[in-house]
C-alpha cells in the first residue's frame, strides 16, 4: 500500500465512511468532516459540520452520510454538506457506540443496546431493540452487520445477534471474557466470506492491539 494523501482534520478522527468522492470524518468534537477525494491526491475538506456535535461514529450509503454523537444520529448530503434532520435527529436513547446502514435499515449499537430504525423515506422510525451483554463502561463497542447478523465486539469478546428481522433482533451467543478484562477487541470487520478481521488485544493486559482472524462461520461459536 501506497499513500496517496493525508488530509488533516480540525478535531480527532474517530471513525471514517467512503462513499463515491467522498470521505465522511466522524470527527470528534469539531463534527463531521466531509473531505473530497474526486483527485486523491488533492484531497481536500469541502465541508466541516461542526455544528451537529460531538461525533464518534459515522456510516455512508449512497449520497448520504449517518452521524451518530450523544444520543442522536443525523443525515447529511455528502456532496453539499447539508443536514437533512437538524432540528429532528434520530433519538437513540443512549450514548451512540457506533452504527451501520444496510438497505433501508439503521443499525445503532448504544451503550446498552443494538436498536434498529427504518430508513424508508428517511422516517429514521424505530424497528427493534436488544439488550447487548457485557459492559461498556470502560471502552467504546463497535459494530459490524452483514448476512443477517450483526457482530459486536466489547471489552468481553464477541456477541452476535440475529438481524435477519431488524424488527426482532435477538442475541445468538454472548460474550466469551469476564467483566473487568480491558478491551480484549476494539474493533470488527465481517465482509461475508466466513472470516472478520479484529482489531484486539492477544491477552490479558496486552499493551499492543493486533490484527486477528476470526472464523465466524458458526455466530454460535
């Protein structure tokens, strides 16, 4: 791999989303940056929302960005900046975690649960919601959806959970760590194959994370 550019944000870059020419920046924060890669290279911020708040979390479906930030998540219009639910967010209840977009669905992972909202015509109405086990007290969780089954990864391990009604979600196997064991996996990639990259901690008190296989062929193991 070769880099290209490196663009610099006003905040700290908590998660990224591409969508065609453009890159959504959950920026922590200084909001959402938009930068422009239409000529990689030159890449560029074409737009910085600082306004929608602190932003932790981000996901891009077609022209759209999802922002997630405290208890909310809003839409923008990559290509102009502009925010199409500023005065009516997406209420998540709790602290946003991270989220996905698949289809017409919304995936938020919160502090305490994986609630699920109906994109068809942008309603962002809520669907389904299941208590996520584990604490998340001490470290952020994040998400990964795909195959009707989203996977969570905690300061505990790995839980899966049945999606394949986003209405109904429910929990297929728990976390594998005790409480109190210090981000075990910080981070998951499952792209359909069988496998998901993690981004973890090989054991107990491990000062560096590394890059770990998983086969999650079996969400029950």
């Amino acid at each position: 791999p070769v880099a290209i550019a490196q663009v610099d944000t006003p905040g700290n870059a908590q998660a990224v989303a591409c969508s065609g020419t453009r890159i959504a920046v959950a920026d922590g924060a200084s909001g959402l940056a938009i930068v422009d890669i239409t000529d990689p290279p030159a890449a560029f911020v074409a737009h910085q929302l600082s306004q929608i708040g602190n932003v932790i979390a981000v996901d891009a479906s077609g022209p759209l960005a999802f922002v997630g930030g405290a208890s909310k998540v809003s839409i923008v219009d990559l290509a102009t900046g502009t925010i199409l639910f500023p005065e009516s967010p997406i209420d998540t209840t709790e602290a946003v975690h991270d989220l996905r977009v698949l289809g017409e669905t919304l995936f938020v992972l919160t502090s305490a649960r994986l609630r699920t909202f109906d994109l068809g015509g942008l309603s962002g109405e809520p669907l389904g919601s299941v208590a996520v086990p584990g604490s998340a007290a001490t470290a952020r969780r994040r998400l990964s959806v795909g195959d009707d089954v989203a996977y969570v990864v905690s300061q505990q391990g790995l839980t899966t959970i049945d999606v394949f009604d986003p209405a109904a979600p429910a929990i297929i196997s728990g976390p594998d760590f005790a409480p109190g064991v210090t981000n075990p996996m910080l981070a998951i990639a499952a792209n359909g194959s069988g496998l998901a990259l993690v981004c973890g901690r090989p054991g107990f008190g491990a000062a560096d994370p590394q890059v770990q296989l998983f086969d999650v062929r079996d969400p029950q193991n």
